[in-house]
C-alpha cells in the first residue's frame, strides 16, 4: 500500500471515525447522513482536491467492498459504516442484558430506564434500536457469497501470494 494511503488512514481513523464512533453512543445517523459521510471518506482517500465539494463527484480508485477488506488482502481495512453502526447498538444491548443477568442494573445509569421501557413495552427509538439490532445479530442467517470478502491474492501450493493472472505456467 502506497504510503500516503497509510497517512491518510492514520488521519481517517485516528481523528475521523473515532469522533463519528463516539457520535454514535449517543444519536444514530441516518441513512442518508452514512451515505453523505462516505463521500467526504472517499473525497478524502481518493481524491486531489484541495476542498470538498458536494456538487462534484470524486473518482473513486477502489471498490466499496475491496476498501473494506483487511490490508493482508490488497484493502484498505476501511469501516462499513452500516455495519458497524448496527454492531455498536447491538454491542450496547448485550451489555444491557449483561447487567439485567447479574442483577446489576440499579448500578448503570441507563439500564433501569430501559429495563422501565421494555416491561412496559414502550422502548424509545434508541431502546428499539439497539435491541432489534441484537436480535438480528442472534438469529441464524444465510451469508451470500458476495457478503464474504475474498482475498485479491490466493496463494500458490507454497503459500506464497501471487497474482492469478500473472502467473505464467511452464
């Protein structure tokens, strides 16, 4: 990987998505304030342009789902912002249901108003939302194919990692 591409990351993650991260404890963004994000995120690693202008699209050099892949295998270890979003609240619930078990819930300051909610049936949107996150998360799924990231390399009977089409036979 390019070494710019390392700093940029550094600047991303380190200033960016660890603010956003935080962010999301307390509101959930929409689904169109995700998509606006992803445009600055691509703007920022891909484009040249001094200024981000919403007006002009940025000529992305890197899929959505290749961005996505672990460095090990040619991405750029980015976050799907979706999904993390939606593991955080579900992340958040299971810790809720932790405290309920251990009789713990007097002890966290939010847990008694949602225990409230739920008996009552009448959770908020946040409550909703990171419980129905949870119950996604809990029940069985099928995984397509193209959900998997696959490696741009496989390796060859050593181990080593060659590109298919540049490896010559003979």
């Amino acid at each position: 990987m390019p070494v710019f591409y390392r700093g940029k990351l550094a600047l991303l993650k380190t200033y960016g998505l660890s603010q956003l991260n935080y962010f999301t404890y307390l509101e959930s963004p929409s689904h169109e304030a995700i998509t606006r994000l992803e445009n600055v995120i691509d703007w920022f690693m891909f484009s040249n342009d001094r200024e981000y202008d919403p007006s002009k699209p940025t000529k992305i050099t890197m899929s959505k789902k290749r961005s996505i892949r672990s460095i090990d295998h040619s991405g750029l270890n980015l976050w799907d912002l979706n999904a993390r979003f939606r593991a955080q609240k579900a992340w958040m619930f299971e810790g809720f249901l932790h405290e309920v078990k251990n009789n713990r819930v007097v002890k966290v300051s939010f847990a008694q108003s949602w225990m409230d909610q739920l008996n009552q049936d009448k959770p908020n949107d946040f409550v909703r939302l990171c419980s129905s996150g949870w119950e996604k998360l809990t029940q069985p799924y099928d995984i397509s194919r193209e959900a998997v990231p696959k490696p741009a390399m496989e390796p060859d009977k050593r181990g080593r990692y060659l590109s298919s089409k540049c490896t010559s036979k003979g």
